[in-house]
C-alpha cells in the first residue's frame, strides 16, 4: 500500500492511500456500495439510500445510526461522503487482467488527537477489503494498529 499525507497552506489535510486489488472494478465497487459488501470490510457502515443525492450510516449502537452524505457517486469509479466535519473518498481505475486500483482520500478539516486513530482505522479497513476483495481474510491485530497509530501520530505532529 502507497501511502501520503499531505498538509495543504489553508490548515487541511489530504490522506491518500493507493491499493491495488486483485479483483474487477465491479466486484470492488460492489463491496463499497452494498451491505453485503461492507459487512465484510467495515460492518459498522451501510447503505442507506444509494447514488449521488443518497446517503450512508455509521452504525454507533442498533438504535444510534449518522447520516452521512454522499458527495460524489460515479458507478464503478467513485464514491465520496461525508465523514464527520470531514470527506472520505474512494477512487477506482480499472487496471489489466481485471485488478483494480484504489485510491481512498480522507480530507481533514482539523487535525486532531484521533485523526491518528481514524487513519489508522482506515488503514487497517482498506487491507480488510483488500482481502476480501482478494477472497482472503485479514486478521485485526492490536499490535499492528498500535504500530499504526504511533506512526500516524509522528506523521501528523502529534504530541503523545
């Protein structure tokens, strides 16, 4: 996974990390912008009402659920919501011999204490639909996401 933090002059920051997937663009897709798809990378968001004016939830508690926006929806190219004050979105480009490039953005409006926690969470999340894509199971590790978030902390300026 290549990976950039890019801190832009008006005080933002674009995350960007770039998967390439072992599986057809459609079959990514697919596990971006169905339940059935994201219960196997990230069960904690759904579907809520799919296409550009739509929407997705974050399920906090079965009773708990945040509307999140959709942005930007290109069918089997892009999808782009709202993720708190900020914007997620992920980018594919269908390569050769039916693999898919992905490219997922976060743009941070503010840097705060968990930005290191979010981008560690989506980079943990992304190898887990990278797998699943793949037909492969990525295991959780605690370690790996201290590792993780120690780094993302170093790399945005954070003081532990």
């Amino acid at each position: 996974m290549n990976e950039s933090i890019q801190k832009q002059n008006n005080g933002t920051s674009i995350i960007e990390f770039k998967v390439n997937i072992n599986a057809p663009v459609t079959e990514v897709f697919a596990l971006l912008t169905t339940n059935e798809g994201l219960e196997k990378w990230f069960s904690e968001l759904e579907i809520g009402k799919l296409g550009t004016n739509g929407y997705l939830l974050f399920i906090m508690t079965s009773e708990e659920k945040i509307k999140m926006p959709i942005r930007a929806f290109e069918p089997n190219k892009k999808l782009a919501f709202e993720w708190d004050k900020d914007e997620v979105a992920f980018e594919l480009k269908e390569l050769p011999e039916n693999k898919t490039l992905l490219t997922f953005k976060e743009i941070l409006t503010t840097i705060t204490d968990h930005s290191p926690r979010d981008i560690s969470g989506w980079h943990i999340c992304l190898k887990k639909l990278q797998a699943a894509a793949e037909g492969k199971v990525y295991d959780f590790n605690k370690a790996t996401f201290d590792t993780l978030f120690n780094k993302y902390q170093k790399a945005l300026n954070i003081e532990k």
